[in-house]
C-alpha cells in the first residue's frame, strides 16, 4: 500500500472560486490503486497549493490543467527525501533534446515513488533502469551497468544486495508511448532517494544496450536531489533572473510537463 505524502505547487490564483475550482477537480482524481487525494490547502497570498495524498505529480498537474490554469511542482514529501531527472536525447541530429522527466519522492525507509512522463518518443514499450554511474558525456552509453547494489558501498555503507535470481533495484519498469509520443507511469520501487542520487536513469527499449549516441529514442538524465514541501520559496532563478513562470514556459515549449 502506498503512503500519503506531500506535494506543494505554485498555481495562480486571484480569489476563493479559484481555490474552489482547483479543490473540486483536485478531489475528481482517479483513485486506482488506493492512489488519490486526501487533503487540499491552498494559500492565495503566497499562490501556493498544498496536496496530501497517493496522487503522482503529473496527474496533479492535468487536474489544475482542467481548471484553465497551470501549475509547477514546488516540492515534494520531506527534506531529503525527493528527487529529479530529466531525461534528453543525445543524438546529435535532435534539436528539442528535453524528452522526458521523471519525479521521485520517498514514502517510508524502503519504497520510493517514481512518476515518469515521456514526451516525444516514437511508439513502442520502454523500460527505465537506473545506471551504475551518473557520467552521461556519452549518452546511455557511458552510464555503466544497471545498478542492482551487489557489493555497492554508497556514502561509507554497504547497501542490501537483491536476493539470488531477483529482479536489480535498478529496473524501474516499463512505459508504454502512445502514437502522439506520449507516455506516463507511476511506479514505486524498494530503494532510497540517498541510493539514487548522482547515478543516471536510462529510458530505452533496449534494457541492456548496447546503446547508441545517434539514437533519439533514448534517453538519459542524471538523478538529483530536489527540493522537500518546505523548502522552496524562491520565485526568482538567481542564475537566470527569470521567474518561475517563465521558466516554466520554455519548458513546455521543450516538451516537459
């Protein structure tokens, strides 16, 4: 059973109705899998709305979409706890290289939540796996093996090996793109955010490779930590100096949700 956790977003809102409208479809979220929402606060002052439930991000999102307005993940569960990849093609032949993104946040010591979104891809079934090293200066091809744990030592500790004959941690699972290039999946995996972050996640419909720089359909991102519920309240990129709502617009224009 998934354990409720907590996302905040940035929504513009301008009164109550906007806040009502948002709640209402919020609460119309498909619960599959005992995944729903369970509470819904919102502050207009700070434009900021605060969810606690089983629902991945990405269909949060839709939900606030449905209402006629956008929405930006500002955080999820607790300190320490999330994590981020975007996924891009290498093939140098690709101009819009931003393909996917996959959100993680850990609920308990043992199960993280992974929810990937694919934008772009031709159709067909792709598995993601989490790779053995995080250098990406060749595409997947220079991410390593998969990671499965056996004999890994990770900040000084040694991490539990799979049982003989057990899937590796690192196969996530599979997400099938549609014909428009569309595809999400919400997945929940026996690891721990700290495992994961600086190793590389690959999406392909190869799981094993070999794999090709040249190929657009595959994809690549390392894992990074992300920012808790509380702990993001910047608007303004201090890199960029643009607000998050241009930001936002630039990645949708690449593809991202």
């Amino acid at each position: 059973m998934i354990e409720p956790f907590q996302t905040t977003f940035a929504v513009p809102m301008t009164c109550g109705g906007c806040v009502k409208d948002i709640s209402s479809s919020l609460h119309k979220v498909e619960v599959v899998r005992n995944i729903g929402i369970n509470k819904v606060e919102a502050s207009l002052k700070d434009q900021l709305v605060f969810i606690e439930g089983t629902a991945p991000p990405s269909s949060i999102v839709s939900a606030i979409q449905s209402t006629g307005r956008d929405a930006i993940l500002r955080g999820s569960g607790t300190t320490n706890s999330s994590a981020v990849c975007i996924l891009e093609t290498h093939s140098p032949s690709v101009s819009n290289k931003i393909r996917g993104l996959a959100r993680m946040v850990q609920v308990s010591s043992t199960m993280t939540l992974v929810d990937l979104t694919i934008n772009g891809l031709s159709p067909g079934q792709y598995t993601a796996t989490v790779r053995e090293a995080g250098d990406i200066s060749q595409g997947a091809a220079s991410t390593g093996g998969i990671w499965d744990s056996l004999k890994a030592k990770v900040f000084g500790g040694d991490a539990i090996a799979p049982p003989t004959g057990k899937t590796p941690r690192g196969i996530f699972g599979s997400v099938d793109v549609d014909e428009k290039g569309m595809g999400n999946v919400f997945l929940d995996r026996p690891v721990a955010i700290w495992e994961l972050i600086g190793r590389s996640m690959v999406v392909s419909k190869s799981t094993e490779g070999p794999f090709r720089r040249e190929d657009e359909n595959t994809l690549v991102g390392v894992i990074a930590r992300s920012a808790g519920v509380w702990d993001n309240d910047k608007m303004v990129c201090s890199c960029s100096g643009k607000n998050v709502w241009q930001e936002r617009q630039e990645q949708v224009g690449q593809g991202m949700v």
